[in-house]
C-alpha cells in the first residue's frame, strides 16, 4: 500500500486534502478508509468520483495512481502520476519517485532514470530514498544504454555428457582447459563431479567419490594444476561458523581427506565461494565477517612463505557494497576479477562484473558485463579459461541455437540448471596468458626433487613468482602475456637451471611451456675421480644479454649473475670456467673475439662481487660450437649464448 501525502501548505490553485471541504472531501476521506481496509477497487471508484467532480484535487489523483501502481498496472499510474506533476510539480517530491518506478516497470529506462534524477534535485530530505534513487538512475541509464549496444553472446550448451536431467552448476576449470570440475544436485544432495576433455570432446562426468559425502558440499574452486580443491562445508564437517571454506589436495593421485582451511579465514560468520589465485598464494572468498559493507563482501587472504594464510582483506568500497557481493573468480592472469553483485548499478536482482587490478596494487571501476550476458534476474558464478576467450557460466534459462535472439528477461526458464560455456567479447576480457609446467628430477637418478623455483619480471627485477616443486617434482606456474621473464629452479648440493620466456610482445602467444629440469649434483670436491658422476655439463646462463654486438651486459642480466655469484658463496671449493660463443653471423674473427669479450664480461662482474680470480676462468669460442642451427633467427638465437661449466 501506498499513501503519498504532502506537506505544501501554501496557498495554491487546486484542491488538496487540507482545502477541500463539503461533499467532495467526504467522498475523499471515503476513498482513503477503502486504501487503509486494502479494498483497491472500492478505493478506486471514490476517488474517480472525486476528480469527476473536481479534477484539480491532487492528493485523489495521487492516491488514483498509487492504487494502479500497487495492482501493477503501470500504464495507468503512469499516466495519473504524469496528471499530478501537471498540476503541480513541486507538491509531493516522492511523485517523482514512483513515477521513476512506474518507468522503469514500462521498460522506459531512459525516462525512468531522468525522472529519479528529477527526485534527486526535489530537495527530498528523505536519505534513504535518495539513496536508492541514486542508485537506480544509474542502474537504468546503464540498462539503456545496454539495451541499445548489446554485448555479443551465444551460449552454448556443454552437453549431455555433463548437462543432465538433474542440476548441474557452479563450474571451474583447471589452467590446461582439460579438466572440470562442478557440482551436481540429485534430489536435494549436493556433490562434486569432474569431467576430462579428450579430443576437444568432454567425457561424461563423475563423482569424486573421496569428497562426497551424505551431507552437501559446493561452492568449489580447483587450483591451477588439479592437484586441490577449496569448497564450502555448511555443517556436514566441523568448522567455526554457519558455513567454513575447507580443503583437499591429491596424494599419489588421490584426494586427501577434506580439512578446514582454519582460522583466520573461517570465522563464527558466513564464509563461502572461495577462488584460488593461479599461483595458490591468494583465496578470494566471500564473508558475512564484521568490518565489511554489507550482507556479503569479497575478501582476499594471501599465503606466506610458511603456507600459513594471512588475515583476510576487504577489497574495498569499489567493489563491495551495503548489499550482496558473490561469485568471486580471480583469473590467472592474477589482476583480472569477475564477480557477481546486487548492490552496483546492473540491470537485474544481481549483475556480473570485471574489475582489474591497477599497477599500485588498488582495484580499477568494475565494468559491468552488458546485456545480455546480464538480465532482469540473478546471474551467478562465472570463470574465464586461460587464453580469457571462453566463458563458463550455469544457468536454469534453456537457450536455443548460437545466434539466438535473447529479449531482455524474457528466456525460457526451466527448474533444472545446465552449465553453458560462450566466446567472451574483447573488452571484458582478461590479459592473456601461458603457463609453464614443468618436471624437475636429479639428472644422474631420476630422482624426482623437491626444488625452489623463482620467476622474475625482467624489466623491474621483481620477483613474480617464489615456490616449490610439489612431492612428485612438478610445478605449474602462469604467466601474464606482455613482460619477459625469467626462470631459476634450484636445490641445494644442485647447480641451478635457468629459462627464459620473451612475452613481452602479447601477439606472440605461444603454446604452453612443458619442460623436463634435470638438476646437475655438485661434484663432491674429496670424492675420487672415479665416484660414478658424470663430468659437468656446461650450465647455460639464459637469461644473461649483451648489447648487440657488443660485450655490454643489458641490465636484465643482474638477476642471473647475482644467482651464480651465490652458488659460488655457497659452494667455496667450486671452479667455474665461463664460455662464450655466437652465431655465424659476421666473420670468424670477429666472432671469437666478441665470444671471448662476453665470457670476459661475466667474469669481471664476478670479480667485482667479490669473487676471487683464481676460482675463474672465461673462454670464447666463437661460432664453433653451435647447438642448434644457423639457418633460422630461434636457432641463431640459441648459438649466441653464455655458459659456466664446473673445471674443479
């Protein structure tokens, strides 16, 4: 019900309820006793005998239109709220409000959003209702403007071998694309299931037995290379709150029971949604905690060098509003945010949104992500692949073939929910990204290690990412297109191995990364010549440069000098000789004097760092010793390089 009264008391050419008197503020008091009894229709019919008999009685007209707001039949309120402001437009402020209301339901966003406006300049003392107007003006611009400039969208159906007759949602993927992982409903339990991709095909789901259980699990995030999983637990294990973030990783290839990720994370409150960073040092996740903005926020908790979490952010005002913030998904490319909302301006109960990370570390504007990827009704969780083109996303809407039109909240809605995947356009889409995975073993035994491993922006010296192999001597690492990097495994009693990936260029996106490390043993200086260890190989240095044709060390190469003047601390027996060699570019002459001034180049630094001499040599050997062809710039690339190899 609702009774729009004024407070204007001045003197005015019309009747209002405060100057109207005799018969016709008998039948208007008549009318507003129906209002009060909820009779709509009786209510009605009094206040057309009014304005029949006085049409300038403003506060019948306003209670006429409130009635046919009320029964949603918003054409006439459109039409009897636009008779008030015609009478006076500055009578009763709120006028202006529900007319904007009225708009918005007729699907004239454009005018609802300039009369919402109109009530924020009314002079309304009313906060909350300001408050609200504020927010829907925007929304409806933004609906406008969506409606007329729709984003591309064809949803394509994942197929029968993960869509069934039950409700499948709540999808993630691994970084290859090869595997995914989501949550099915039989009945009212919920469980995890995977499917694999074989041949660009995807097979048919099934149960991850170790997880399930009798009670629900959902809201689940595999990591980057497969090997765990974060979902939520509402009471089937124990935890601290009404719902907590738990976590399994797999062991010999199997799922390691579930275990609650623990405090700080898990509160007494509401924890739920978690997303895991590529590179498992971030978990965003959404929580009902204290010292947020509203009903839910995203948070984000970040690892240390010990594996502990620490405690939880919030990611700020931008982002999270007084209401809702769900569906956290932070993409590999470690700056790229989607997530879902029902506090920003958006176009239905709840929107999907982009934000990105800025170079100080603050997040940008979310964007959000047009129609008609969003719609008049809630939108849920969202996750983009690697290369940021395909979407995955789970729906109860049942969409026809790619191309299909799709009218604004008006799709076919059936109980069951599918998950869906679809091309996402440009604009929202994330940095592109490759992915290093690698196998790192002792070169001698085969013996799988367990190794640190550091990758660092060249062109700050930054390190981007410090981990370690896992027990089986693998590591998966993602790397955002448009930055060169560096590679550096190491392991104690190991010399170090080093890679290079030339990404500065973001139109030259490759293929992932597969290595095979093999880390060389430091010969044990009191072992005999005989103790069965191959003589070193020589180690190439890839990431040291040199201005072209010349013997000047690039600044980029600091990093990886630094390492080999540690393993030399580290190491006080070890002598090195340093090798230098080029293409066949050029003369032979010229070539062994430039390889030589290289390998000298090295050394000199060494020795400026505290090296002593007699523990260097450096060689040139010019364009003698290729390891890879001449006849093509990858493999000329190869030959000019430098090398240490172990002489004692």
């Amino acid at each position: 019900m609702i009774v729009l009264f004024s407070l204007n008391l001045f003197a005015q050419d019309y009747t209002t309820r405060k100057t109207a008197s005799g018969k016709v503020k008998k039948i208007f008091d008549k009318g507003m006793n129906y209002v009060f009894q909820n009779f709509n229709e009786k209510a009605v019919a009094e206040f057309e005998k009014v304005l029949k008999i006085d049409p300038t009685f403003i506060d019948a007209q306003i209670q006429w239109s409130a009635i046919y707001y009320e029964l949603k039949q918003y054409k006439k309120a459109e039409t009897g709220f636009q008779k008030v402001l015609s009478i006076d437009p500055n009578y009763n402020s709120k006028v202006y409000y529900t007319l904007a209301i009225t708009k918005k339901r007729l699907g004239k966003y454009d005018e609802a959003a300039s009369y919402f406006q109109q009530y924020l300049e009314s002079g309304s003392k009313n906060k909350t209702l300001l408050a609200k107007a504020d927010h829907q003006a925007k929304s409806c611009r933004l609906i406008d403007n969506a409606l007329n400039n729709p984003v591309p969208f064809e949803p394509i159906s994942l197929g029968p071998n993960i869509n069934t007759k039950n409700s499948e949602y709540l999808p993630s993927l691994t970084v290859d694309g090869q595997t995914l992982v989501y949550t099915v409903r039989i009945r009212m339990n919920e469980d995890f299931y995977y499917s694999r991709k074989v041949n660009g095909e995807w097979q048919k789901g099934e149960p991850i037995v170790a997880l399930n259980t009798e009670e629900n699990e959902g809201a689940q995030n595999v990591s980057a290379d497969g090997k765990m999983i974060v979902f939520t637990d509402c009471g089937g294990r124990k935890g601290y709150g009404s719902c907590d973030i738990f976590y399994s990783e797999t062991k010999n290839g199997q799922w390691t029971p579930a275990k609650n990720i623990g405090r700080p994370i898990n509160s007494a409150n509401w924890e739920s949604q978690p997303s895991l960073s590529a590179d498992g040092r971030e978990i965003y996740f959404c929580s009902s905690r204290k010292g947020g903005f509203g009903d839910s926020d995203i948070w984000v908790s970040y690892r240390n060098d010990d594996g502990l979490w620490g405690e939880p952010e919030n990611l700020g005002d931008k982002i999270n509003t007084p209401f809702k913030e769900q569906s956290p998904f932070i993409h590999p490319d470690g700056q790229t945010l989607y997530f879902s909302s029902t506090g920003l301006p958006g176009m239905g109960a709840a929107d999907l949104f982009v934000v990105r990370k800025q170079e100080d570390g603050s997040w940008g504007e979310p964007q959000n992500l047009g129609f008609p990827i969003n719609t008049k009704d809630s939108e849920g969780a969202l996750i983009i692949s690697l290369d940021g083109k395909t979407a995955y996303f789970a729906t109860d809407r049942k969409y026809g073939s790619p191309g299909e039109d799709v009218t604004f909240g008006d799709v076919t809605k059936g109980s069951d929910t599918d998950i869906y995947s679809f091309e996402l356009y440009p604009e929202v889409r994330p940095q592109p990204v490759t992915y290093v995975k690698a196998n790192v073993f002792d070169i001698v035994t085969d013996e799988k290690l367990v190794a640190d491993v550091e990758f660092v922006d060249l062109s700050t010296g930054k390190i981007h990412v410090s981990s370690k192999t896992d027990e089986d001597g693998e590591f998966l690492v993602c790397l955002p297109m448009g930055k060169n990097y560096s590679l550096n495994v190491s392991k104690e009693k190991y010399l170090f191995h080093s890679e290079n990936f030339s990404l500065a260029e973001i139109n030259t996106l490759k293929e992932p990364y597969l290595l095979d490390i093999g880390l060389q043993p430091i010969p044990d200086p009191t072992a005999t010549a005989d103790n069965g260890l191959p003589k070193s190989k020589p180690i190439i240095l890839k990431n040291v440069f040199f201005e072209t044709a010349k013997a000047e060390l690039r600044p980029e190469s600091i990093t990886e000098l630094n390492r080999l003047k540690k393993l030399l601390e580290e190491n006080q027996t070890l002598q090195i000789q340093l090798n230098g060699h080029t293409d066949n570019v050029g003369t032979e002459e010229d070539n062994q004097l430039l390889s030589e001034a290289r390998a000298k180049a090295v050394h000199d630094y060494l020795v400026t760092q505290g090296i002593a001499k007699s523990r260097l040599k450096f060689m040139g050997y010019g364009e003698s010793l290729p390891i890879d062809t001449n006849d093509t710039p990858g493999g000329r690339q190869n030959n000019r390089r430098t090398e240490f190899e172990i002489i004692k």
